[in-house]
C-alpha cells in the first residue's frame, strides 16, 4: 500500500509541476500544489491565470495530447 501511494504521489507532483509551467509558474507554486492542493487548483482556475501549453515545448517537455488540455481558449470557445 505504502509503495502505490508514494507512485501516485510521484506521478500527481509531476503533473502538478508541467501544469505550473504552462500557466507561467515557478518552482515555489509547485511547493504550494503539494502543501496546499486546494489553495493552488482555486489559484489556477482563475480568470486571470492564463494557460499557454506551447511553454511546455520551451522547457523541453512533451505537448498535451489532443483532447486533454492541449488547445487555447478564444473567444468563440470561452465561456
């Protein structure tokens, strides 16, 4: 049990990390996501946080898959 929870911890901070980067954050915004998880996803779904996923290609890391996160809201999609 010990081992399956630290895997998904693992794999929840990666992803908590490559999210902080499309949207412009820094390291000290991933300690945030992994003490406070609730004050951080309230942090990014605001309206003022802009998610850019084309940052993830600057830091070297993979794009979104198409169907998950991997568009840019304009105006005809935005709610």
């Amino acid at each position: 049990m010990g081992f399956a929870l630290m895997a998904l911890c693992v794999f929840l901070y990666i992803g908590m990390w490559r999210t902080g980067l499309a949207f412009r954050k820094d390291t000290g915004f991933l300690v945030l996501g992994i003490l406070f998880p609730y004050v951080w996803a309230f942090i990014l779904g605001g309206r003022t946080a802009g998610y850019e996923p084309q940052l993830l290609a600057w830091h070297r890391q993979p794009p979104p898959r198409a169907g998950y996160g991997s568009y840019l809201p304009n105006a005809a999609n935005a709610f």
